[in-house]
C-alpha cells in the first residue's frame, strides 16, 4: 500500500495485487464499511479509509478508530458468546433448532444491553422473531419446542429463561454465586 499525495492535495492509495476479485472485495468492503482495518505482520492495525464520498463523515471515523477498544469490547462479546453456548448446552439444548437460536439471542441482547429479559415472553418471543421474520406463534412454538428437547422440559418458558439467564450471570461474574 501506498500512500502519497496527489497532484491536488488529496491522498490517494494504491493496492498492489494479483487477484481482481480481491481488489473488487476491498472496494465494495470500502464503499459498504468506510474503513478497513489491515494487521501487519508484527500485529499492528493500518486502517484504510474511503473519503470518496463524504469526507466530514472521514474525519469523524479517523479520530474515533481505538483499536484497543474494538479488541476488548470484541474478547468481551465472544467470552459472553461462549458463555451462554456452554450453558445452554449444560441444559441439553440443541443448538441446531431456531427456538435455541432465538433463546440464545434473547440471553444475548439482555447481557449486552444490561437489561432484564423483556417482562412477558409474548415480548422476547416478538423482539426476536421479527429478526428471522417469524410470527410470533412460530417463535413460541419454536421455543417451547428447544425447552421440551433439553433437560429444563418440565419447567414453564419464562422460568427456563430467568435459570439460564442466572446461571450465565454467575458464570460471567454479574452476580455473587452465593446470592
């Protein structure tokens, strides 16, 4: 990569390749994202920024780029990731059904946002349903059937969920285990 100034101030960057399917991957990654970020080596991040199209909204991705921050938030959102798979699969949850999936998401969402889980199940099933485009009677049928597949199958849905939930908390540190 290249970077030099161009004959009326603007920087201008060539990328040296071989492949025109590479070269049309970096574009269209450019064009949909702003900025790509390039590891090095040595393990240090380049960033390449598009500004072809506006420039304020540039400047604006080039000063809040914090690499740190991305790689912790990043280890952060795969620790929580594993975490809920590896309880969910302690509760014999098939992690191949949807209604698994759409439980996983719920757990998911409430952990990142730091909320509870929504007030009634009618609201989770809705929220992320919608998301896979099902109605809400497929996502509770779907649900209840990944709840009567795992060891939980004799509890009700809301009390799976508030279980699961607590058992991820403890294991991400949320809670005293004692409480």
């Amino acid at each position: 990569m290249d970077n030099r100034p161009a004959k009326n101030g603007a920087v201008e960057m060539a990328v040296v390749c071989s492949d025109l399917s590479l070269l049309e991957n970096i574009n269209s990654l450019l064009k949909q994202k702003g900025v790509i970020t390039v590891e090095d080596e040595y393990g240090n991040l380049h960033y390449i920024v598009d500004g072809r199209n506006d420039r304020k909204a540039v400047a604006n991705r080039v000063i809040s780029i914090d690499p740190t921050e991305k790689e912790k938030n990043a280890k952060e959102d795969a620790y929580i990731e594993l975490c809920i798979k590896t309880v969910l699969r302690e509760y014999g949850f098939d992690m191949a059904l949807i209604g698994t999936v759409l439980i996983h998401d719920s757990l998911y969402l409430a952990i990142k946002r730091n909320m509870p889980l929504p007030a009634t199940m009618k609201g989770m099933y809705c929220e992320t349903g919608k998301e896979y485009g099902l109605s809400y009677e497929q996502s509770e049928r779907d649900v209840r059937y990944a709840i009567t597949k795992s060891s939980l199958k004799h509890m009700r849905s809301r009390a799976v969920m508030r279980c699961i939930q607590s058992r991820i908390e403890r294991r991400l540190g949320f809670r005293d285990p004692l409480d």
